[in-house]
C-alpha cells in the first residue's frame, strides 16, 4: 500500500526536483527528468530527510552517463553542509 503524500511534502519534493534539474542542466520535458522524477519520491518514502534527499538526488545524477559531478553540485553540496 502507497501512503499519501502531503501537500507540503509534494511542495518540498517539487523544490529538489527543480533544483537538481538546474544545476545538472537537465531539460524539461525530458527522458532524463522522467527519470530523475521517480528517485526522490521512492526516497521519500523509504524516510530520507529533505537535505539528504537533495544529497541522493544529487549522487543519482553524478553516476548517469553524463560524467562527472558538476560545479553547480559541489557548490550546492558545500551549501548544504555548512
């Protein structure tokens, strides 16, 4: 059985959805934010927090066939941390 998803739960997802696709320079529409649009809703519900949500989400993207992590994560990733 799926639990619901709060509104406020959907804003929070919506928000690293839309950073991530930024700062990885992923386009929408794409196959690639299809993609990347299921991870942190399977994340979500197996219990990760909002900053280690952004984290996974960011990972999941740095090990597609893209290469390597961009700047715009590190700087994100250095954000997050401090």
């Amino acid at each position: 059985m799926t639990a619901s998803i709060s509104p406020s739960d959907l804003e929070c997802l919506q928000r690293i959805f839309d950073r991530v696709c930024t700062w990885c320079h992923i386009e929408r529409p794409s196959e690639r934010a299809d993609l990347l649009a299921s991870f942190p809703m399977d994340q979500f519900r197996a219990g990760i927090s909002e900053t280690e949500l952004f984290e996974a989400a960011m990972a999941h993207e740095d090990v597609c066939p893209r290469g390597q992590p961009s700047h715009e994560h590190h700087i994100a990733r250095s954000r997050l941390i401090n």
